[in-house]
C-alpha cells in the first residue's frame, strides 16, 4: 500500500540534508503509535475504567441504578454550580 504526504518544502529540504530516512521514520512512528494502543489497553487504568463501566452498566441493566433524564442531568449541573 501507498501512503501519499505533504510535506511543506522547505521541512523535506530540511530532512533531506540532515540525512533523515523519513521512510523508515514514519514506519517507527506508525508502529510506536500501535504499541501505544496495546500499551493502554493492558494497562491498570484501563482495566480499572472497564471494570468501572461494566459494573455501572450491570447496575443499570439489574435496575439497581436509575439513569437521570436529560433533564434530570441538567437541574444537577445547575444546583451544583450555584454552590
């Protein structure tokens, strides 16, 4: 697959005569951004917000909890920035 850039032409004068492989760059760059996405998805906080979500959600589901109306939301913003 092709990837078409552009790139500002005094920036690619720049690369060039530092002798920067930008192929190889974006290519690092590319799966540097991968092994973040992995990164966060095993971390503890996001196991700790799923854990969280999922709870909620049972909650939700069981009847336990009650989730507030748009309007609902709404008059609790308001009551809470009057204090």
């Amino acid at each position: 697959m092709q990837v078409s850039l552009n790139i500002q032409d005094d920036v690619y004068q720049k690369l060039k005569s530092a002798g920067i492989d930008m192929q190889s760059k974006i290519n690092e760059y590319l799966l540097n951004l991968i092994d973040k996405k992995d990164d966060y998805l095993n971390s503890e906080q996001y196991q700790e917000e799923k854990a969280y979500f999922q709870e909620a959600l049972e909650d939700i589901e069981s009847g336990k909890t009650k989730p507030l109306s748009h309007t609902e939301v709404w008059s609790e913003i308001e009551q809470h920035t009057r204090k």
